[in-house]
C-alpha cells in the first residue's frame, strides 16, 4: 500500500514539474549539431509568454503564446492544466478558444539570424478547413541586436487556412539571443574599425604570400625575402627625409 501511495506521488510530482517548467517536447528529436544550436539560442526566451490581438472584418481575435510552455490563459474547457502552447481567442460573436498548438509536439529549426519553433496537436479544423487536419502554430524568432528586454513584441503574419493540407498559424517576434555571434561582432564595430581590420587582414595575406614566394621560387635571403623590399625600403627613406 505504501508504494502505491508512493508511485502515486512521484507521477504527480512529475507532472506537476512538466507543466511549471514547460520545457518542450521534439517527437522527432534530433542530435545533429544544427538542432543543438537551435535548442541554445532559444534557451533565454523559454518560459516567457507573449500575446497580440488581430481584427478582422467580422470578428476580432486574441492569440497567447508561451515559449515551451502553457500559455497564460487557460482554456476554459480544460478543468486541469494541459500542453497548450498556442491559444486562438475569439472576442466577439460565440467567444470560443482553440487550441491551436501544443508545445509537447514541438519541433525546432534555425538559420543564421533565425530560429523557428513550431508547435503540433491542436484542435482540429473542420471537414471543409484543410480536411479536418489539426491546427499548427510556427512561431519565427528573427535577430534584432537592440532588442534585449524579455517582453516579447508578438505578430501574426498569417493564418494559412485555405490548404487542403499543412494549414498553419505564422507569428513572428524578435530578439537579440536569436542573432548569430558573427552578427553581433560586426555591427559592434565601427565602419572605421572594419576598414583597419579589411586592410590589415589584405596586408598580412600580402606580406605572408610573397615572403613565401620570395624564398622558395627567387631563393632571397634575409631582408630580401620581402616582397617589393627595394620600394618599402626607399618608401622608408622617403618618410625620413620628410621628417627632417
């Protein structure tokens, strides 16, 4: 009996911890370097939430999103707390709440300046929307290097219903984690700092490349080695009568 009551309490601390901590769940997980990278640089942003409002010409809809977790509002026909991810709202005529992705159908995907999170699982549209298929919600986090606070400024750029198949829900928000370190080096330097350093990486190829030249096809030695030393050496002299 007591292991009974002890399974039982373990299962519900472990659901409990699934829902607090909200973390993602990929069916098709993946191992490869690129997912990997993807996992890390939405890492800041999971467990926020982000919501936005659309009007259209007959209704008028809210949309909440959590980042690898529940969304904040809770549907209504759920007595208990579930995977949702991504929640439609409908503000006007019959008020109803789809469900509109579950973050423990997830799947994840990034590029060079974006990370894409998609969310599978959610209710299902009816027979003449996309055959009956379940609704889809993809999320698109883009660089932006000035965007650093944790409020997420959420879009939605389109509801694709009108397929027979793959209809989806596409929102878009911005953040700086999301940029490539490479991106975040170059807009850190100024085009003065860019241009020194185009010029000395230009200079060095030059001066490595034509000592090895020097040496192993003219057999110069020492100073010789040099590429074009006679013209450095009496540009030198130049400067130093200049400056007398």
């Amino acid at each position: 009996m007591d292991l009974v009551v002890l399974l039982n309490s373990l299962i519900s601390l472990t659901v409990f911890t699934v829902t607090v901590h909200g973390q993602c769940k990929y069916p098709t997980h993946r191992t490869n370097p690129d997912f990997q990278e993807a996992k890390r640089r939405l890492e800041p942003l999971m467990g926020l939430s982000a919501a936005t409002q659309v009007t259209t010409l007959d209704n008028q809809y809210s949309y909440s999103i959590g980042i690898c977790r529940q969304t904040d509002v809770i549907m209504e026909r759920f007595s208990q707390e579930t995977f949702v991810g991504a929640m439609q709202t409908e503000l006007l005529k019959d008020k109803r709440q789809y469900n509109i992705g579950q973050y423990n159908q997830s799947e994840l995907m990034a590029g060079k300046n974006w990370v894409m999170l998609e969310y599978a699982g959610g209710d299902l549209y009816s027979p003449h929307h996309c055959n009956g298929s379940s609704r889809r919600t993809i999320i698109m986090f883009l660089c932006d290097p000035d965007k650093t606070d944790k409020a997420l400024n959420l879009r939605l750029v389109a509801e694709n219903s009108d397929k027979e198949t793959n209809c989806y829900y596409l929102f878009e928000t911005e953040h700086s984690v999301i940029c490539s370190p490479e991106n975040l080096l170059i807009r850190g330097l100024s085009p003065g700092s860019i241009v020194v350093i185009i010029f000395c990486t230009l200079f060095g190829t030059y001066l490595i490349v034509g000592i090895l030249y020097m040496r192993f096809m003219k057999r110069a030695k020492g100073l010789e080695q040099i590429p074009n030393y006679s013209f450095w050496k009496d540009f030198g002299n130049l400067q130093a009568v200049s400056s007398t």
